[in-house]
C-alpha cells in the first residue's frame, strides 16, 4: 500500500523505513500494541470498585474443556512481559506518583 502511495517498486530497493518516513504512515501493530497496554494500565490503576478489573482478571469455566491450548487473552501478553503481578504493581506506581 506505501509503495503504491509512493509508486515505487520492489526493485527500487528502497527500505520500509525509508518508504515510511516519506508517507508518514504508522504501523498498525504497533499502535495496537501501545493502545492495549495503555487501556490495561488504565484499568488496572483503578479502586472505585466497577467492573473492568474483574473482567480482566476472569476465566470463563462452563461445561467441558475444548480440545486443544487455551484461547489467549488480550493480558497474556501483559503477564509474559511485565509479570504475574502486573496489576498490583501498576497500583503501587499510581499510589507512589
């Protein structure tokens, strides 16, 4: 898509950086990836008792288990990178700000 915006062509040989510093288009990816930490950091900082934390951290358990892993969660990610307890500690950093 760049490279049609741009009109050039594989054997330019122009790198994807290059080509997307011309067009000032952002990856998607990676917008994603900021906007998701942001949203779970956001909920996670929360104490007025609603909802959002709860869901987080809810594992629906109905009937059989399906064959094959488990589907994963949009906190899995969260968890691998920043650790089991990544919401108590995203609460102990808004207490000590």
């Amino acid at each position: 898509m760049e490279r049609s915006m741009l009109g050039v062509s594989l054997r330019d040989q122009i790198r994807n950086e290059e080509i997307r510093r011309r067009t000032r288009v952002t990856e998607i990816a990676q917008r994603v990836a900021k906007l998701k930490w942001q949203c779970a950091g956001h909920i996670a900082r929360r104490t007025d008792g609603r909802w959002g934390p709860k869901v987080l951290e809810w594992k629906h358990r109905t009937g059989k288990r399906s064959v094959g892993p488990p589907p994963t969660r949009s906190t899995d990610d969260i968890q691998r990178v920043a650790g089991k307890s990544w919401t108590r500690a995203s609460q102990k950093s808004c207490v000590l700000q």
